[in-house]
C-alpha cells in the first residue's frame, strides 16, 4: 500500500492529457506530413528502380538484337567472302585455261616458226655450202667443170652431208 | 505526499529550486513541487513540438539536415513497428512512435543537470501505461467486436463437459488479470529503472575516483538505461498490440477454415 502512496490522481490525469495533446500534435503536424514523404520517396525511388530495371531490359534486348545482327552481318559476310572467291578460283581457272591456250599457241608458233626459219636456215646453209663447194673445188682442181658434171658432184656430196 | 522520501535522494532541480525560492512551505511553492514532473513533461512536450514544427512546417523531398534527422527517426520507428505488426503497423506507428521519443527524452532529462526525469514517478508512467491499455482494449473490441473479444478472452480450444464452460471460464478471468497487470508492470518497470538511475546519479555525484568523477561511468550507464527503458516500453506496447491484431488473423482463418 506504501506504493501506491506514490500515485496522484491529478498528475496521472495530467500527464495522459499532456502525452494526448503531444500524441494529437505530432499525429498532425508532424507523422503524417513525415510518413507521407517518406512513401513518396520510397515510391519514387521504387519507380526509378523499376524504370532502371526496365532501362536495363531495354538495354539486355538491344544487346540481343545488336548480337543478332552481328551474327546474321557475319554470316553475309561469310557468303559473300565464300562467293567471292569461288567467283575469284573461276577467274582463275578460267585465265588459267586461256593463258595455256594462248602460251601453246605461242608454242606451235614458236614450233611453226623454228621450222621454218630451220628449213630456211638449211636452204641458206645448203647453197652457201655449194658456193663454198665450188669455190674450193674450183681452187682445189683448177679446171673448169660442166654443169652437168658440177652437178652430179654437188649431189653427191649433199647427200654425203645428208646422211652425215 | 509520498514524494517528500524521494526528495531526498534526488539532486536538486528547476523546479524544486523555484520552490525553495518561493518557500516549500507556502501554498504557491508547495504546488510547484507537486506539479514538478508535470512541469517537466510540459518541457519535453514543449521540445518535441517545436523540433517537429522546424523540421515539418515546410517539408521538402530533398531535406535539410534537421528534417533528415526527424525523417531518420520516423523511419526508423517506422520500420521498427511495421517489422512486428506487419503492414497495418503503419496505423499505430503515431503512437508508438511519439511513446517511444517522449519516454526516451523524460528518460534522458534526468541526466541534464537542473532537470529532471518525470518517467522516475509512477503516476507519469502509470498515466503512459494507461494510455496504452485503453488503446490497445479499444483496439482489441474494434477488431473482434464485443462479443468475439469476449470469446478471444476465453481462450481456445474448447472442448466437451468440463472443457465447455469450466475452463474457458478460468481462461477469461486469467485473461481478465493479466490484462489488468499489463499497465501496472509496464509502468512500474519503466518508473523503477528510471528512478534507480536518478538515485545512483545522486549517489554518485559527490564521489570520484584517482580524481575521475564516478557520475561520468554512471551518467553513460544511465544513457543507455534510458534508450533501453524507451525501447522496452515501446517495444512490449507494440507486442501487446501484435497480440491482439495475430489473433484476429488467426481466428479469421479457424472461421475460414
């Protein structure tokens, strides 16, 4: 009971009112203005989340798309490149072909030309070695030959030199 | 009245200083005594009020460093209330919240010099603990309804015989008294630690030790038995409040069900 000596029934009245105005105030003038702000703020703040989220998907997508196009870019690229030089190996084989017909043709016409500067060679050859021929023979027998007899000399030393 | 014992282990104050000025003795000075605390709890109101109405007369959405001081508490409380009771702890953040900042600040008035803390009387905490019984009773038939707060009172689960009247009958008057105990020992609880504080600082205040002060080891013993009284307060009061609002969620789900 000696505790309850400690109670006063004016000052317990007194401080429920002092601590329900203060309650009343705050509840006003300060939690609600306060817990408002800060749902705003969070609000916000979620919705900046949520835009950066979707920024980010946006973001992921672009990515994607970009990688896509740089495969199928690739891709073309490598159809091209191999198009191009199948293009390129049937120039060549075709070049390579033409050169071959125009270096034998050169050829036969190089073989062409040997024979006939050859033969032509030989004609030349042959008379001056019929010039020579009669000359020598003329200083070697001092004596003048028929035609005929020339002739028959000449023949028979080309066909010596032929068979030579 | 009772308080004259308390005087003497008190250290003296505004208050008590106005009255011996007055005379102790004399109608005016004698009434100054009585109101102390409340005299106080009027200053601590007074603080209270006036930081809010700084910090939220005009409140922007990028705040100044008082505004961002109160915003840090709020939330904070905030934070702490709705962590227990669940999104509709938003609805009882105001009160726990103001309970919590004015019990802390009365707490830590008693370390100022020339002030002192009112929560070291019963009758201020007792006055607080009232409060928060009635709201939470009230509450309480809010959410149930008469009768169903009545059914909640008798406890679950019933049963046949005896268990259909006997024991929800002795469930309803122990539920009765421990209701009732509730405000008592929330408020002789806080009353006590708080008043032990005072009376160590009091004690304390002339001695020392290899000329360090003892009040300098007390005072910050008695900061942090301040912060940890307001935070049991708050604490037990938002719990008394969960116990009520866990119930209605479970006795909607037995109906459900």
């Amino acid at each position: 009971m000696d505790l309850l000596k400690l109670l006063s029934t004016n000052e317990i009245i007194a401080q429920v009112l002092g601590f329900l105005i203060l309650l009343a105030l705050l509840r006003v003038f300060a939690w609600k203005r306060i817990l408002g702000l800060l749902d705003k703020r969070k609000e916000r703040i979620a919705l900046e989340f949520k835009r950066i989220e979707e920024a980010k998907a946006d973001i992921e997508r672009l990515r994607l798309e970009y990688d896509k196009k740089l495969a199928s870019i690739d891709e073309a690229a490598k159809l091209k490149i191999d198009a191009a030089l199948n293009e390129a190996r049937a120039i060549l084989e075709e070049s390579r072909k033409n050169g071959y017909i125009q270096a034998q043709g050169i050829i036969d016409n190089a073989k062409q030309s040997v024979k006939y500067e050859l033969a032509k060679a030989k004609d030349e050859l042959k008379n001056e070695i019929i010039d020579l021929t009669l000359k020598a023979t003329e200083n070697l027998i001092q004596e003048k030959l028929t035609e005929e007899g020339d002739r028959r000399l000449v023949k028979d030393f080309l066909e010596g030199v032929d068979k030579l | 009245m009772a308080q004259t014992q308390q005087v003497q282990h008190e250290l003296p104050n505004l208050v008590s200083l106005l009255a011996d000025k007055i005379g102790r003795f004399t109608h005016l000075g004698e009434q100054i005594y009585l109101w102390e605390n409340v005299i106080f709890s009027l200053i601590i109101v007074l603080i209270i009020s006036l930081v809010a109405f700084l910090a939220c007369r005009k409140p922007k959405m990028i705040p100044d460093r008082l505004q961002n001081a109160v915003e840090a508490v709020a939330g904070g409380l905030d934070d702490f209330i709705c962590g227990i009771l669940g999104a509709q702890g938003r609805k009882y953040t105001p009160f726990i919240g103001t309970l919590f900042i004015y019990i802390l600040l009365m707490n830590l008035c008693g370390i100022i010099p020339f002030m002192k803390s009112p929560t070291s009387s019963w009758s201020t905490t007792l006055g607080l603990a009232l409060c928060v019984f009635i709201y939470v009773q009230y509450t309480a038939l809010r959410e149930f309804g008469l009768w169903g707060y009545l059914d909640h009172m008798m406890g679950r689960p019933r049963g046949i015989l005896a268990f259909s009247v006997f024991i929800p009958v002795m469930m309803f008057i122990l539920h009765i008294v421990s209701e009732l105990v509730r405000p008592i020992s929330l408020s002789l609880r806080l009353r006590s630690n708080i008043w032990g504080d005072d009376l160590l600082l009091s004690v304390l205040s002339g001695m020392g030790a290899g000329g360090v002060p003892l009040l300098v080891f007390s005072t910050l013993l008695a900061i942090l038995a301040a912060l940890v009284q307001a935070v049991v307060f708050s604490l037990l009061t938002t719990i008394y409040f969960a116990l009520v609002l866990t119930h209605e969620e479970e006795d909607k789900e037995t109906r459900a069900n």
